[in-house]
C-alpha cells in the first residue's frame, strides 16, 4: 500500500504545486550552478539540482503523515485498513521513495542542463561525478525526507514541524558560531553530519549519524508510533 | 450479524458507553437511537475498530473489526461526511481506497454512480462539495466493497428530501438483499418507517433493544415512546421553578 501513500503525495493541490516548484527550482539551481561558478562538473550541477528538492521532501512528508489529522482522513484511512502500524510503515516507506525520486531527478537534471550549459558558455562541462559524494548526500535527502514522516508522526502538527525541519538549518548554523562546544554539539545532532563520512570513517563519525537519526527519526517516530496505535481516531 | 457484548468505553472517569450489549441481524435495518452524547458515535467506533474498547467486545460476524484481514470489502463504514482530504476530487479519493481494497478502478465510477453524483461533480474537489454531497461520497466509500454489513451514523445530515427519500430506499433494498444494516439517526419517523429492530440508547446505557412492531404494540407512538424513555438524558434546558 505505500503506493497509494506515494500517489497522496502529489495528488491534492498542494503537493502538485510543490512537486512543480521543486521541479523548476531544480532547473534553476542546476543552471545557476554553472554561471555563478566556472569549471563545475556534471556532478556539482546535479547536486545543486536537488537543493530545492531535499529542501522541499520533508515538507511534503510531514504533510502526507499530519493530513490524517488535519483533514481527519485518519477515520477514512482506517476504516479501510484497520491495521494502523501498516499505514505507518507504507508513509515510511512512500517519504523514502519520495527522497530517492528526488536523487534521481537531480541527475536527470544534471544530465539536461550539463550540455546545454555547455552550449550556452561556451564552458567545457565534465561528465565527472564524485559518487561516494554524492552517494551521502543522496542518503541525507532521504534521511531528511524519512525524518519529516517521523516529525509528522511525532509532533502530530503541520507548520510546527515544517517550521522545525526549515529553520533548523539556520539554527545550527547560528549555534555553531557561538564556540566550539556549540559546534561540536551541532554535529552530533544534525542529520546532514551523514556527508562528513566521505573524507571521516570513524567510529566517531558514524556515533554522531546514528545519535542524529535517534534524535531526528528514532524518537519522533517512536512517539508517533506509540500515539497512532493507540489513540483513538476521531 | 453485529454483536455487542457488555461493551463500557470509559474517558478517565467518565463513562461513555456503559454494558451495551444488542445484535443487529443479517436481513433487517436496526435504529440505532439516542440524544446527542448518548454514546451512538462512540459505540460506534467502538464496533469500526477507531476506538478501543475499555471492557466489552463489539463483533461482526463473530469477529472483531481489526482482525478481519480486509474488513472494509465485506463491512461499509460511515461514520461522517468529513473524513475526505478538501484538495482531492471524490473520484480520486474513491480511487484511492479501490487500491488499498484492491478492487479495480472502474468500482469507484460505478459508486459515483450508484450514490447520485455526477461525473463532473466527481472530479472536482472536495472541497467544493455541499454537506449532502460528501455524505453521497462517504456513503460511496461505504459501498465500494459492495458489503453485507452497513454501518452509517446520521447520514442523512445535509441530504435533500429526496435525498432522504433515496437513502431510505437505498438501505431497504440493501437489507432485502440480506444486508445487515445499522443506522444511527435522530430522524425518528424515517427510521420508524424503514427500520425493522430499534435500539435505543440514553446517557451511555442501552434502554431498549426491540423490533418497531413490539415497540409500537407495548407503548403507541415510538416517537412518544422515545421522549419518554430518554427523557433527563438529553440536553434540553431545565426550565427554572419559579
């Protein structure tokens, strides 16, 4: 059934409109990338492609998980599939799937806009993709759009958790500056620490993903969880 | 058949439903009736598997709703009108739950059908819809498994006369065909007029559970009868003694 979660998705109004949004932003970042900067690669166009997109994911995964409350399609829901843990994996599931269509838009993009930004500048653009880059930066939009399901779940509250997901970057970015203790307890928090791995394969690093995914999946969903199986849907 | 048996849904210290316990047999619509905050709604829940049950157990054909594997092909369940997402179109709603039941896509025109919507009413949005047309589309989800046990609270809320009229011939035919149908209304004389077998329940606890005929025969009137009977458990202010 995570199919039908994954059509939820994109078939309202909203999650059209945010589809289209990220769809062209993607086009716009991918081509921004090469005229701000020269000599970007294949590579560098295709992940600024999916900046929009990895923005956009947790958003509309966190909407997909609180519109059974907001809209109280829950009771709908439900009453079709009374098995509620199987409804709350198949939304897992559809915010990972969402995540991974993004990676590979991204590419797409990359593969239209890379010769045609060619054309255009006159810029030889490589073919080049650094892929263990690109490969974690793919796992943190899906961990980003795995953590808005869990954040929906456990906050059980649309624009509080959208309002989370979109200033937290700000926010660590902000407390990173305040010291070194500050920083280093933004890395152990911040699920975007996932990328660090290419150049750090410690213990350590790996300690601070895994403490970021409890912070950001683990506990919410676990609440959420906990809240979905047992509550009473009204 | 629908069984309840001792069935107490308690809210911390309030108690909602009290040792319900009625059948509602294959082949008869039974009147489920009661003021507001008798306990209907949450009863009903109780039997839809939404609400968890504080002691007690609600069956469809001797099994509890969560544990049928996919009840919603074999039970219709509505409970209200506003259990649909504003931004999908009824037809996409209803689609949805065809996937999920895994019945074709084609199940979810002919229900738009069968519950008298247009086609052109729908593909638009929920959103757009009158109260009496979302009670259609929710009656529609309730029928796309084309189910042998029906169970509605209040729909004819927001339905013309004639929708009223077609409801009422709807669940009569539904019921001839040997459908157990379970009807929570505030429409006394509709249900007086379609249903075979009332329930009434007043302030959490079962009052009566009879056929119409039994009831008509001991006491007249079942309007009157229903006054009588739940009269202090509903909210119609107290007039102050001078």
């Amino acid at each position: 059934m995570w199919h039908v979660e994954l059509r939820k998705l994109v078939d309202t109004r909203v999650g059209v409109a945010l589809v289209v949004a990220g769809a062209l932003l993607a086009g716009v970042f991918g081509g921004g990338a090469v005229l701000i900067r020269d000599g970007q690669a294949f590579g560098d166009i295709a992940r600024m492609a999916a900046v929009p997109g990895a923005t956009l994911v947790p958003v509309l995964t966190i909407l997909l998980v609180t519109a059974e409350r907001t809209h109280h399609t829950a009771l709908s829901t439900y009453l079709l599939v009374p098995q509620r843990g199987r409804v709350v994996v198949a939304k897992a599931l559809a915010s990972g799937t969402l995540g991974l269509a993004v990676v590979l838009l991204s590419l797409v993009a990359g593969a239209i806009i890379t010769p045609i930004a060619g054309l255009l500048t006159g810029q030889s653009i490589a073919w080049q993709m650094a892929w263990p880059e690109f490969g974690l930066f793919a796992a943190g939009v899906m961990l980003s759009a795995v953590s808005g399901w869990a954040l929906g779940l456990g906050v059980s509250h649309a624009p509080a958790a959208i309002v989370v997901v979109l200033i937290w970057p700000m926010v660590a970015s902000i407390i990173s500056t305040i010291g070194d203790t500050a920083a280093e307890v933004v890395r152990w928090l911040d699920l975007a620490s996932v990328t660090t791995l290419v150049d750090d394969h410690s213990l350590l690093a790996w300690a601070r993903v895994g403490v970021g995914i409890i912070v950001w999946i683990g506990i919410p969903a676990a609440v959420g969880c906990w809240r979905t199986l047992t509550r009473e849907v009204d | 058949m629908i069984e309840f048996k001792e069935v107490t849904k308690r809210y911390g210290d309030v108690v909602a439903v009290d040792r319900v316990s009625f059948i509602a047999p294959p082949g008869h619509i039974t009147g489920f009736l009661g003021p507001n905050g008798a306990g209907k709604t949450t009863t009903l829940k109780v039997l839809l598997g939404l609400a968890a049950a504080s002691s007690g157990e609600a069956l469809i054909d001797g099994t509890p709703y969560r544990d049928w594997e996919s009840p919603a092909r074999t039970i219709g369940g509505m409970l209200t009108a506003d259990a649909f997402h504003p931004g999908r179109s009824g037809r996409e709603s209803l689609i949805l739950a065809c996937q999920l039941l895994r019945l074709p896509r084609s199940r979810a025109d002919e229900v738009i059908d069968e519950v008298g919507l247009s086609r052109r009413e729908g593909r638009s949005r929920v959103g757009t819809y009158s109260l009496g047309m979302r009670q259609r589309l929710a009656l529609g989800q309730a029928l796309l498994g084309d189910p042998s046990v029906l169970v509605c609270d209040e729909p004819t809320n927001g339905l013309d006369p004639q929708g009223q009229r077609w409801l009422a011939d709807l669940l009569t035919a539904r019921a001839a065909q040997g459908c157990t149908v379970l009807l929570s209304s505030h429409q006394l004389t509709d249900v007086e007029r379609i249903a075979d077998r009332v329930v009434i329940l007043a302030g959490g606890r079962l009052v009566v559970a009879d056929t119409v005929a039994a009831l008509r025969e001991a006491h007249g009137d079942l309007a009157d009868y229903y006054f009588h009977c739940t009269v202090g458990a509903d909210r119609t202010p107290i007039e102050k003694v001078a």
